[in-house]
C-alpha cells in the first residue's frame, strides 16, 4: 500500500493543528459560503467551542454524560464468526466492531448532539433546529433537547419521513417539532437547506446543530471533535484486545460523521489504512447513487467546498441510496481532502450489496445494523480476500437497523 | 428571475422595467439550492430550472438586448454557478454580454475577497452584503470591499415580503454612509412603496425589491407578466420620488 500512502509533506499537513486552517480549509475544501447573516454567529461558535473544550467543567459534564447517559465506552467486539465466514485456506482477516449501535438512541450520531447541546447552553441559546435524513440525528437531538429542556424543531424531508416515519414518531415523543421539507427532491439535501434557512431568520436566538462534518466551518471541525472519542476508545481498546494498532478502519461515508470520528485520532498513523464506503444506490454508472467522492466534482453546497453530485450547470443532483442517512449528493470537506491526498480510500457499494450484508451480519452476529452501516459491512467481501492472515480490521458498527426493518422487508417482498 | 416563466418573457420584463423608470434590474440566475432565499424566489428558480434556464442561455438573451437597453444589469447568483464555469470565464462572458455587477449572497467578505479582483479586472462590479446581525467593525470592512455600492440586507433572514420594516434599518443606513463613501441600497423584505419611502427618508441611495416583483410576475396571466411587473415599478419609483 506505499503507492497510496501521502509523501513527508503531506504529512506534514496532516497535524493535527493544521486541520482545519485558521480560515476553516482542509487543503482547498471546506471555508464558509454563507449569507452574511450567519458569519458572526459562525465566529462565536468557534470561539465558544475553543473556550468549552479547555474549562473542565464542560469536558467534565461532556465526560460524565457520555457515560451516564449515552452508555460510553461502547465495546469492542470481536466478530468471530463473521472472521469465520471471510476466512481462507490460508487464514484472513480478524474483524472488531465499534459498537456505536449500542449508545443511547442507536447510533453515534448523540455523541455529536450531545456535545453541541452542551454548547448551546454555554451560549444561552434556548432554541434547537437540526437537520435529519435517517431521522437518527433528529431522534439524538431531540433526545438531547428534551433531557436540557430546550426548544427542538427537525427538519426533515418528505420522502425521508415516509421512509423513516418510526424515527418521526419518536421524534414526536420527545416532545420535538417535526417540519416538513417538501422542497427539491425532499431529503436530506433540501432538509439541510431549510435548516440553514431558518438560521438565517433566527441567529440570534437559535443554535444549529448540524448533524454531519459537513457545512460552513466551523462545523466539520466541531463535530469531528466530538465524534473523535470513538476513535479515542477504539485506538485504546485495540491496544487491549491485541497490543497494537489495527491495520484497517472501515466505516460508511454519507456526509462521514461516524467515519471521521472513527479515523481522527489514526489519520498521522499512515500505517493504519482508512477506508470509507459511500453508496452506490442502483450502481454508479446508472446515474442514481450517493457516491459523492467517487463520481463528484467539487463544488460548493450547505456552506462548504468539497467533492458534490452536480449536473455540468453546477446544479445540484439528487443523490439516490436505500439508506436515507447516505441519500447526501454531498460530503465532509475533510474527507475530500483525505481522498486528494490519497490519506484515506473510498469506494462504494449498491443496494443490493448493502443489503445482502444486513441479512449477513443479522445472521452470523445477531446484530441488525442499520442500512447505512451495512455499506460499511458489504465491503469485507471485496476487502477480505486482498488481506493476509493476521491483519486486524475494524468497522465501525455506527447504528442499529431497527429503524430500517421495514424497508428491508418491503425489498426483500416480504409483508409485514 | 432570468427563465421564469420563460426566457422571453424575461428579455420583455428587462426592456419594460426600463421604460417604467427601474434604475437598475437584478437578474437572478436560477440554482437549485438558493440557501438565501425565501419560499418565492425558490420556487421562481426551479420553474426557471423545469423550462431549461442555463446561464450560457441567459448571457445570450443579455448580449442580444445590447444596445437596447441602457441601464445597468446585476447577477444575483450562487457560488457554485461560478465554480463551475470558472470565475475568469464567467466574468469574461458576464462583460461580454454587458453586465455591470454581481450580487453574490453565499460569498461572504472572506471568500469574495479571492474573486472580487478578477471580477474588477473585466469590470464588474463584485457587489458584497452586509446584514442587520454584521458588528461595526466588520461593516466597515465590507462596505470598503464592496464594489458599485453596499447592499444592506434590512432582515434577520432569507428574501421574502415582510409587512413591516423594522426601525433599526434606519440606524444602519446611516453606519453604512458614514464608514464608506459608496451608495448604500436596502434590500430582502420590501414589499411596496411605502418602505421604499421609508428606506429613501432613512438616506438610502437606492431600494432593491425581489420577491414582491417576481411574485406579480408568477401571478400574472400569461403573457401579462411584463405589463403587471411595469405597473409595480412604476408604484415604485413614485414612491422613491
């Protein structure tokens, strides 16, 4: 793998304080392409996270709340018989999950919501918007919201709360405003609009948390920063369970939230291969998939440069994946960047061999993932027969498939 | 908004605008994701996008209407518009087709300041925005920046009619005219004469008014729009006196 590993000064590039720059840029992606409006509370979101991560208070109550509330540490789990099934004559592969499915609400994604919540109330912001496409932020800030007793309105494509309308009862529940996004192609992408849009109206009394390391800096950061203790504990964990660093992280990629927490604290070990799986919906040379790195061209959407499903106008397409969490034409500037410089790989993969990989895992692990994750999973079958015996493979098992059991019924023609 | 219903129905609204008295006209180019605008100018995009818009399209009705029309017309674009045809091409093809300036609302300060010397170098003007929630300091920046005038956004959000305007506009205003020399027109949230009066008593050199006039245009039968969107600007430019 030397041929993809990044040159001295690449490396160079990749400490940790030189991501982002001081102007919010992994390399030539990222920045801030917003109305006007949004630029000071952009500042005073980076100023508030800078000073929140240095007063012991809030790491402390971070800390304790991750642990009391959201079920941290999660587990390493070694995957024994799915090692089995990719095993050869000549051995293969160990394969670990980060048990993200296992926090609180499903998936990691309240790590980041959590945090932000956090945040919020250091800024005296009582009003919460965010964006979902699963609903799997939607439901972590809601949750969130209602444990802090703070306003929450979700926004939410129509197509998405069709698809996802047990995370939008959930939501409900939680005492969470669920607003209809009928906008566009009604998913994650118009969602995320909507949600910006409101911003705009209401900075001043409104924080948003942006649920993916994607958006006007300095989002990619903040929420890269508060996904990264999967890593953390991951990187730890490895040590215990077999004294070393893994040789490979795997983890699907929509905006890449749950991938980048998973690389952050590995992406100066270049030793340690970072693999990121987007979706490839029907396939990618049928025009209708989610494979933002694979087959986009940069461009900018939702405040940021990066890697973008665009028409040869610059007008955005719609992406097309099973998984409503994937369904993104866009991705996290950071990951464009680690794509650039050849730091971390990305492939994708259909559908049917997400699918095929939920009904695996299901059955070999007892362990539903959710859809997005299985993309992640599906890669093993193209990963396991390049890898010798010995090599240590971690996925991160970023949620859990509940919430998609009726989609999976529906294509697998069965009647609920 | 340039396409909406139809191109030739826009290069008609752009000579009739003339002849009721507009100033200037700002041409949107429809993009599928405007972040900075309200429900009117969203939709008026996407039905610009279903009759086929391009902006290589627009650029050749604007080029054709050379020597027609006199008065000076202003893109309102999205940065991945120009991305993706490239700032020095699209300047060059702007200039070309005789357009004066540039409003775009997803390039704050630090990111036009990259583009803005290429557009001046094919005389446009990179027009920048400032809005209600922009601190002293960093008003003053932009408004050094900006180029042709500042565009002061007079609302706490997205474009769209609002029936009031609120006071603290005013104040605003006079910020603006006493950090630069340059005009000042107020923008986002006028809907009809009475604000333009209001905006016009506040020292403001000129008023920008979007959804209202493309919401007419929507309304009006077919083959009305230009007529119905005249009669407005003509109620305008009265009120601004």
């Amino acid at each position: 793998m030397s041929s993809t590993l990044p040159s001295k000064s690449k490396n160079d590039d990749l400490a940790a304080n030189a991501r982002p720059s001081a102007s919010g840029r992994f390399g030539r992606f990222g920045g801030q392409y917003v109305p006007e409006t949004l630029m000071p509370a952009l500042a005073e979101l980076e100023l508030a996270a800078a000073e929140a991560w240095k007063d012991p208070f809030f790491t402390d109550e971070l800390s304790r709340l991750l642990r009391s509330y959201v079920g941290r540490s999660t587990p390493l789990y070694e995957a024994e018989r799915l090692t089995a099934h990719y095993s050869r004559a000549d051995g293969g592969p160990r394969i670990w999950l980060k048990r993200e499915d296992l926090n609180h609400t499903g998936a990691h994604k309240i790590n980041n919501a959590l945090g932000q919540a956090l945040l919020a109330l250091r800024m005296g912001k009582k009003r919460i918007i965010a964006e979902t496409g699963a609903g799997q932020h939607g439901v972590a800030t809601a949750t969130v919201c209602a444990r802090f007793g703070l306003e929450c309105v979700v926004y939410m494509g129509e197509e998405d709360m069709r698809r996802q309308a047990l995370n939008v009862f959930r939501m409900k529940l939680l005492g969470a405003k669920v607003q209809p996004v009928s906008a566009g192609t009604a998913t994650l992408k118009d969602a995320t609009s909507e949600a910006i849009r409101d911003w705009v109206t209401n900075v001043e009394s409104t924080h948003y948390i942006l649920g993916s390391v994607a958006g006007p800096h300095p989002y990619p950061m903040l929420v890269r920063d508060f996904h990264a203790v999967i890593g953390q504990e991951t990187l730890r964990q490895c040590q215990e369970a077999f004294g070393r660093l893994p040789d490979v992280l795997l983890a699907c990629v929509g905006g890449g939230s749950n991938a980048m927490g998973l690389f952050h604290p590995f992406v100066q070990q270049t030793n340690v291969r970072m693999i990121g799986v987007e979706a490839a919906g029907d396939g990618v040379l049928t025009g209708r998939h989610a494979a933002t790195i694979t087959e986009g061209r940069i461009g900018v959407l939702h405040g940021a440069m990066s890697y973008l499903l665009q028409d040869d106008q610059g007008q955005v397409q719609e992406a097309h994946s099973i998984s409503a969490g994937l369904d993104y034409p866009g991705v996290g500037p950071e990951h464009s960047y680690f794509a650039e410089i050849g730091r971390a790989e990305y492939v994708a993969v259909t559908d049917k061999e997400a699918l095929n990989a939920l009904q695996l895992v299901s059955e070999l692990e007892g362990i539903i993932p959710a859809l997005e994750t299985a993309h992640a999973f599906a890669w093993l079958e193209k990963l396991c027969p390049t890898l010798g015996s010995g090599k240590e493979v971690v996925i991160n098992c970023s949620g859990r498939g509940d919430k998609d059991v009726n989609t999976v019924a529906q294509k697998l023609g069965v009647d609920l | 908004m340039a396409g909406d219903p139809d191109l030739k129905t826009s290069e008609d609204l752009l000579l009739k605008l003339e002849e009721a008295g507009a100033d200037m006209v700002e041409l949107g180019i429809p993009y599928s994701d405007p972040l900075a605008d309200g429900p009117v100018i969203q939709e008026a995009a996407s039905r610009a996008l279903s009759s086929g818009t391009t902006l290589k399209a627009v650029l050749e009705m604007l080029s054709a209407l050379k020597g027609k029309l006199s008065i000076p017309i202003i893109l309102f674009t999205y940065t991945n518009l120009l991305l993706t045809i490239g700032m020095e091409e699209f300047c060059s093809s702007a200039f070309n087709a005789g357009v004066s300036g540039l409003v775009v609302p997803d390039l704050p300060l630090e990111e036009a300041l990259r583009i803005s010397p290429i557009a001046s170098s094919y005389g446009l003007d990179l027009i920048l925005l400032v809005a209600p929630t922009t601190p002293p300091e960093r008003m003053k920046r932009i408004s050094e920046n900006s180029k042709g005038f500042t565009y002061l956004v007079s609302v706490t959000g997205v474009t769209g009619e609002r029936a009031v305007m609120e006071d603290r506009v005013g104040g605003l205003v006079k910020q603006l005219k006493q950090s630069s020399s340059l005009p000042v027109a107020v923008g986002f949230g006028i809907s009809g004469p009475d604000q333009i009066s209001k905006v016009k008593t506040w020292g403001a050199d000129g008023a920008i008014v979007g959804s209202a006039l493309v919401k007419r245009i929507a309304q009006a039968s077919s083959g009305l729009e230009a007529k119905e969107a005249a009669d407005f600007c003509k109620q305008l430019k009265d009120a601004a006196g």
